[in-house]
C-alpha cells in the first residue's frame, strides 16, 4: 500500500468519536480468531474450526465496538489472580484451612481488559469458559457486576448440581452462595446462570417472542405445546430477565467480526504472511468501529471519501 494511500485511512477513517470517547486510556467477553497459515510458536490450535490454526485474540466488546483486546501467547504474561474467601474452607483429605484461591489464566485475562478500560464499573457477560462463583465474587469485589452461563463442575453448589443432574427445577430457582446468585432455568433443558446483578426473582421477567419448536417431544409435550401456543407460530412468553439479558448482550464480539466481514477492504498480501495478518486485524478493528460509530452517532459525520472518479 502506498504511503499516500496510508495517511488517508488516518485522515478520513477514526476508530472513536474524540467527543465523547478516549480510547488512550481505554461489554460480553468471548475471543476471536484470525487464521494463520504459518506455523509459529503464536498460532493456537483450535480443532473443528474451519481453519484450525490461527491467532487467538481476547476481546471485550460492546455493540459490536471492540473496546480491548489483548493477544493470545504461550507462556502468556497474565498470570492467575489471587483472591482472598471470604470464610477458610477445608480441602484435602486432612481438612487444610484454604484462605484463598487462584483463579484460572483465562479468568484472570477478563480482569485484565477491564482494568484498561477508561469507565470504572462495567455489567459483563460472559460464557461457561469463565464463568464460576469465585470469580464472580472478585468482580463484585472490583465493583464490577457480572452474568453468565455456568458448568456443573466450576464451583457451584451441590443442589444446583442436582438439578442440572436430574432436569428438575422451578422456572427460575435461584439460590445465593457468596454473594453470587445461581440460577436454574427450565428452558428445552436445565441452563444454569450465575449473576452479582439479577436476582432470579419471580418478578424479574422479560417478554421475548419464541418460536414453535419443530420437535414436539412425547405427546404429552406437544398437548402442552399446543395450549401454550394456541394453534399459532409464535408467542410472547416472559422470561427470566437473566436468560433474556444474556441472549441481547452475549454477541456483541459476533456482530464486531460479521461487520468487519464485510466492512473488509481488497488486498492481496504478497510477503511477510503472519505479520501482514496481525496488522490487516488492527486495521480491519479500525475501519469497523468507524463504521459503527458512523451508524450509532449523529455528530461528527464525517462525509464518505472516494479514491475512484470517473
């Protein structure tokens, strides 16, 4: 690319709004992955990807807009955060007082982004990668709220297990442990949810149009099926506030990677591969997040410029 054409993309094309934003000192977490076809010490092995090896990057994004990111390595730099409990608690098989507990890399990777971010409080959505009531305890503790999808085996109690185990619960069962509220909802199946900021309460309910499932299960469920549809389609049916929160912010790292798909410019890399494919991710993250700021602002606007003229 010529140097020329260069300085115009800085001219004419700004990743934030300087009013309002600064990006200097600068939300759903999951991470995105940009393909690589050198084999180097970099590159993540990530199986039933369509293409399997790539850069691994940790996004936090919001509405599309990637806020921060931070470069997957091996050895990587960000070790696991300590975090004090709250009460000792026995472990092993002589009963050691435990006072506090590591969290994992890939936990403590959340805290990291958050901690560049320019706003000090922040609700984040995350995934059952992250996901378990101690770390949500430290966001809580960094003044951060937090929701997100759970696994069985990350730390939650023993009647939450239970139910996930057997498929029976109440729409909605909460029980509190830790400050941290765990949630089980009866969806298609059992979703646990963890949450510093919503409470599971009855009340808390959002109503979101759901479509007729096409398996209708035993007889039984597609009598039921049928009164609660009434013949029809679709239906306004309220939700767990959680449940439907969670579905409206936990992609906003997915509409970040579909505007850059097509937001994208035409050039063909020639040498340097790996290099050329970390800065063509800055650039792209750039022309995106102007892109999205064109869209969801009305002041500036910057008028649309052409290199090509008849």
């Amino acid at each position: 690319m010529p140097l020329q054409k260069f300085e115009l993309i800085t001219k004419y094309f700004r990743t934030f709004d300087y009013t309002k934003l600064d990006v200097s000192d600068e939300s759903d977490l999951p991470k995105t992955f940009q393909a690589a076809e050198e084999q180097i010490k970099e590159t993540t092995v990530v199986k039933n990807k369509p293409t399997p090896v790539g850069f691994k990057v940790w996004v936090i994004a919001q509405q599309g807009f990637f806020l921060q990111w931070l470069w997957h390595v091996k050895a990587s730099p960000y070790k696991a955060v300590i975090i004090k409990l709250p009460t000792a608690k026995p472990y092993g098989k002589k009963g050691k007082l435990q006072t506090e507990i590591p969290l994992s890399n890939t936990q403590s990777v959340v805290v990291y982004l958050l901690k560049r971010l320019s706003t000090r409080t922040h609700h984040v959505f995350t995934d059952n990668l992250f996901s378990s009531p101690q770390f949500f305890r430290l966001l809580r503790q960094l003044g951060h709220g937090a929701t997100g999808t759970a696994r069985p085996n990350y730390g939650i109690t023993a009647e939450m297990k239970l139910i996930k185990e057997t498929g029976k619960a109440l729409d909605g069962t909460a029980l509190e442990y830790n400050e941290v509220i765990q949630i089980a909802w009866n969806d298609s199946g059992i979703v646990l949810f963890l949450s510093t900021v919503l409470s599971g309460a009855p009340h808390e309910r959002t109503p979101k149009k759901r479509k007729l499932p096409a398996k209708r299960g035993t007889k039984a469920e597609a009598q039921r099926l049928h009164q609660v549809f009434n013949g029809g389609s679709f239906k306004m049916i309220p939700i767990p506030t959680d449940a439907a929160q969670y579905n409206d912010e936990m992609n906003h790292v997915d509409r970040g990677d579909q505007v850059r798909s097509y937001t994208t410019y035409q050039h063909r890399f020639r040498r340097g591969p790996w290099q050329a494919l970390l800065w063509s991710f800055l650039l792209e993250v750039a022309l995106a997040n102007s892109f999205i700021l064109q869209k969801k602002t009305q002041q500036p606007y910057w008028k649309p410029y052409s290199t090509l003229k008849a």
